[in-house]
C-alpha cells in the first residue's frame, strides 16, 4: 500500500507572503502530500539577525494566509522550544507523530541549497525524510552534483530526484520588509488578510 505523504515547510515567514503560499501549493500537488505544515522557526541559525516581526505576529499572519486553504496546517512546535531548532529534530518529532506509515518531505527553496552544508546534522537528514527542493526565481535550478563527494552519489541522486520545479514568483519577505519601511506598496505580494494585519498592526514600518 503507497504511504501517505505530508510536506513540512520551514521558515522564518517575516512575513508570509505568496510565493511561500504558491510554490507550496504546488509542490504538495505534485509529492501528493496530503497536508503541507508551515512550521513557524523561531530564527534561521543561518541568517545573521532574528526575524523583525515577533513569534505571535508571524504565526497568525501565517495562519490568516492559509486559513482557505484545507490542506495548509501551521504548527508552532518550534517557537515552543528553546532556540535553536534543529529540522532534524522537528522531523523525528512529525515521523513519532504521524508513524512509519507516512512519508515526510522536508521543502526548500533553491536559494537555501548553499547553505545545507551548515545544516545541523544535514546526512543524516537527508537520509531520514524527502529533502525536496523547489525552483525560485532569481535562482539557479537545484543541482547537487556539487556535494557528490560530501553526501555520496545515492544521496545526491534521491536529492536530485526530488526536485520540483515550482513557478517561478519574484517574491522575497526582504523586499517586502524593505518596501515597507520605505512607505511602498506591497498589495500584490501578500495574502490580503495578511496585507490587513501588518496595517492593523504597524508592522516593518522601520529599517531597525
Ligand atoms: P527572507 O527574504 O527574509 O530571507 P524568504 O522570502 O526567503 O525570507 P523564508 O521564510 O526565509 O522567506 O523562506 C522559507 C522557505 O521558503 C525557504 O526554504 C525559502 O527558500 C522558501 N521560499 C521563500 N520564498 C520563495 C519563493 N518566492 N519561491 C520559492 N521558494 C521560496
């Protein structure tokens, strides 16, 4: 019998907006996922700052973008923990969880290739979950041949295999961080409830 099939997708979501909300969307169609979970981390170890918006604004306004959407979960299991979190960790967590019947892909976007290697414990995640990697605009497609040395040829061709290519949406949470510090429209970006909250809430109105 086929596993079933989830899709947990991390990030720092400062703001959501609708490039994480498409190319999630279409990768869960593609794996067969039957829900896709946004998990909320409470700072990237590997960007050089924390997010500007706090853990509560991040989970609702992530909450509010997906909320019409059945399959979309958000889970805060991250920010529960005491920083940092490690996604192998979060992994293990989901398998217990759901049990060995179900198959966990971890999502990516393209631009995050780079940075595996820092990744906690990268072999071994590659081993126990679907590290599947999604295209971006602005980004070379994802080609691992490059760690062919480091991770081995297997698991460069199971990371190889689970490479979908995603639209392309020109979307960054930086830009819209940027654009709204500087009093510039972001509508097109977001998901309008979410446009609505960071108004409601005065929410990247400063660089700082
Ligand atoms: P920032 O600009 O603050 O770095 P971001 O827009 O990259 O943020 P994150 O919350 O860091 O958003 O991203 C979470 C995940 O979503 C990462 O794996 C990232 O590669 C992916 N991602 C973000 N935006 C896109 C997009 N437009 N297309 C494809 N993948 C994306």
């Amino acid at each position: 019998m086929a596993k079933r099939k989830i899709a947990l997708f991390g990030g720092t979501f400062d703001p959501v907006h609708l490039g994480h909300t498409t190319v999630a969307a279409d990768a869960a169609e593609h794996i067969g996922a039957e829900k896709i979970i946004f998990i909320l981390a409470k700072r990237s170890p590997l960007k050089g700052f924390p997010p500007k918006a706090n853990d509560s604004h991040r989970l609702k306004m992530t909450a509010l973008a997906i909320a019409e959407q059945k399959s979309f979960e958000v889970s805060d299991c991250e920010l529960k923990k005491p920083a940092p979190s490690y996604t192998l960790e979060t992994v293990k967590q989901f398998q217990t969880e759901y049990g060995s019947d179900t198959l966990i892909h971890w999502l990516v976007g393209a631009d995050s290739i780079d940075d595996l290697t820092y990744w906690h414990q990268i072999v071994e995640l590659i081993d126990v979950c679907i590290l599947t990697t999604m295209y971006r605009a602005d980004f070379e497609p994802p080609n691992f041949a490059k760690f062919e040395a480091l991770w081995g040829p297997q698991r460069i061709e199971k990371l190889q295999q689970n490479v979908i290519q995603t639209p392309l949406i020109d979307i960054s949470s930086t830009e819209i961080r940027d654009r709204l510090a500087a009093g510039r429209d972001v509508t097109d970006m977001l998901h309008p409830a979410v446009a609505d909250y960071i108004r409601k809430h005065g929410l990247y109105q400063s660089k700082k």
